[in-house]
C-alpha cells in the first residue's frame, strides 16, 4: 500500500509563462545593403529600393558622356642658365630710372654699406682711398668709416649719418628738378643709429651728362640718373624751410640731445662763447658736470672768438677722424673791403671744435683750438 502523500507547506508557485514568438527576420538582398549614413536613419527615408532608379557612379556617368579627358599640355623646360647666373652670381641691379627711387636705393644701400653700388651710380667714382682732409693751420687727417671715399661730394654730415641709419624713419622732405631732364635735387630727412637727424640734398645729373638733350621724340624710358654731391643743408645752420626749423629747434635745446650732430653743437657753443657765456656753452662740453674740466676744454675758443657777432658765425668744414670722433671749424663771415677811414680791416674770428659722442648718444666738445 503507498505512503500517503503529504500536502506542501508554503504557497505553490505558479508555471513561468511560455516565451512570445520572435519577429520574422526579412533578408536583404545586395543591392538594397544599407549605405554608410543610412544606419543612422530609417528604412524609408534612407535610399530607394528600386535598383532602376538608383543614378548611375559618377566614375560612369562621366565616362559615357564626356569621355577620357585630354591630357593636359607641358610647359617647356626653362633655359640653362648662362653667363654670371650660371657661375651662382646675380648680376648688378640696373640704377633705378626715377630720382625719387634711386635716392631710397642710396640710403639702403648707404645703411649696409655697399660702397660698389654707391660708386655705380656716382657720377665720378670715388677714388680707392679716402682723401686727405685739412682743417686749420695744423690739422690733417684721414676719416675712417664706410663712405670716407666720397669725401670728395658727400658732406661730412652725410658720410657720418648715412651709415647704419635707421631706413624706416627716413623720408624725402622734397623733390625738384632744376634743370628737367639734366639736373635733379631730392632733399631727404635721414636719422642716423645714434638718433642724429639731418637734412641731406642729394644732387643728381643725367648719366649722359649735362649736354642738350638729343633731337626727337624723348625716350619711353629716362637715362638713368647719377649722384653728383649729397650735402647738408641743415648741419650749418642754414638752409630754408624743414631744414631752418630742424635746426633752430636744435639751438634752442637747453642742454645735449641725441638728435643734434657734432656742427649743431659746436655752431651753439661757438656762439655762446662769443656773448661771452661761458658757463652755458660748458653744458655742451665733456667731463664732470661743475668741474674745471669743461671750462678748460672751452677757454681757447672763448678767447679765439671774443668779440664776434654770435648772428655771423658759421660752420665752415668738419671732418670725422671716427664715426664717434668729430672736428669743426667755426669762422665768423665779415663783409669785404676794408675798414673805413682809418680803420684796420676786420679779421675773421675762427675756433676749431673737437667732439666725441658720448654713451648717451649726445655729441659733446672735448676740446678746442683758436687762429
């Protein structure tokens, strides 16, 4: 006989439900294989599912309707070079036409110190060493420096501004032609390296010379111009216009500025010397500021120069041993003829002024001689 069956203890669990039926997956067939981007959309919207529509590769709709592209012509080689290029060498630039351009082409080229090309388009070539100077009695020299060679035409304040100066604060003042066709004058505010400013007239001629232009119709091109002189119409204290204001405003300084050049100061001390102050004309001067030094260095001009009229003195030549050393000479212009009834012809007073440039920047007499 079976043991009974005995009756569970805790509540029956009901059966897990069955599992639903799974969609019926649909293949697709190659040519509707979803695109790159179309997994990111939907069936619909995607791409067309009828091959016939689908447009043609772009490679194939190409080559039914145009057809193979032409294949695109060569250029021809370029020459061998020949003559100096041939040898790793540029050949010299021409002179430039316009006077304007050949005076900027001077201050770069002066600012490098290119003396070749400055010689190539001077209208006399300097000559291989610089020449002898002579200032006073006893004074003779030899200037040491880039451009010694055109002492000859170029001002001293030219050969000392010239080099090294700063091209970017440089501009020309104006331009004239004084003789069209032959002569040309181009004036040009220049800053040196120290900070010195001058004005410079660059004088220029034709580079056929000065003669009578030739009969017929001018050519589509001018003849290159030449440098004849370069002077310094402010470094005197003459001149007109932007190069009288330059240096009166330089004269009017109460003490030593980087933008005056060596004539500007030696110029005020002369003429502050000749109204006999002695002690403003020594703030120009080098050594300990209130030592005897400064009225030492200025006592043979303050006696060369005692009695001149400060209005007629004027700076006569200057020379520079150095770009950092410098000699003026000062004279005083008097009228010609003699004296009157009874009176000795005038003598002109004169001083020569010897300067150095300083760390400042600034020019100051170091020392000074009378005759």
């Amino acid at each position: 006989m079976p043991p009974p069956v005995r009756a569970a203890s805790g509540p029956r669990r009901a059966p897990p439900p069955p599992p639903l039926p799974s969609a019926p997956t649909r293949r697709r067939r190659p040519s509707q294989a979803r695109s790159p981007r179309s997994s990111f959309a939907s069936d619909a919207g995607s791409e067309p599912r009828d091959d016939a529509a689908r447009p043609p590769p772009l490679a194939a709709a190409a080559s039914t309707t145009l057809g193979p592209s032409p294949p695109l012509p060569r250029s021809a080689p370029p020459p061998a070079p020949s003559g100096p290029a041939a040898a790793g060498l540029s050949p010299a630039p021409h002179p430039p036409i316009d006077p304007t351009a050949l005076v900027l082409a001077a201050l770069g080229a002066a600012r490098k110190g290119d003396v070749a090309w400055l010689a190539s388009v001077s209208a006399a070539p300097p000559p291989p060493r610089p020449p002898l100077l002579t200032l006073g009695p006893r004074r003779t020299l030899t200037e040491a420096g880039p451009l010694a060679a055109f002492a000859a035409a170029w001002d001293a304040p030219a050969r000392r501004v010239l080099p090294a100066n700063l091209l970017r604060r440089c501009r020309i003042a104006a331009s004239l032609a004084t003789a069209p066709g032959r002569e040309h004058r181009v004036r040009a505010a220049v800053v040196g390296a120290s900070g010195e400013e001058a004005v410079l007239e660059w004088r220029l001629v034709r580079a056929d010379g000065p003669g009578d232009p030739p009969p017929g119709p001018p050519p589509p091109l001018a003849p290159p111009w030449r440098i004849a002189a370069v002077v310094a119409v402010a470094a005197a204290g003459g001149g007109d216009g932007e190069a009288s204001s330059l240096t009166a405003d330089l004269l009017a300084a109460p003490g030593p500025h980087p933008r005056a050049g060596p004539e500007a100061v030696a110029l005020l001390a002369a003429r502050l010397l000749a109204r006999g102050c002695l002690a403003a004309a020594a703030a120009h001067a080098a050594g300990p500021v209130g030592g005897p030094a400064r009225g030492l260095a200025l006592a043979p001009a303050a006696a060369a120069l005692a009695g001149a009229d400060p209005g007629r003195l004027t700076v006569t030549g200057s020379a520079g041993p150095s770009l950092r050393a410098s000699l003026v000479a000062v004279e005083e212009v008097v009228g010609g003829g003699g004296g009157g009834r009874g009176r000795a012809p005038q003598r002109p007073r004169r001083a020569l002024f010897e300067l150095c440039l300083k760390d400042s920047g600034c020019w100051a007499v170091r020392g000074t001689e009378g005759w």
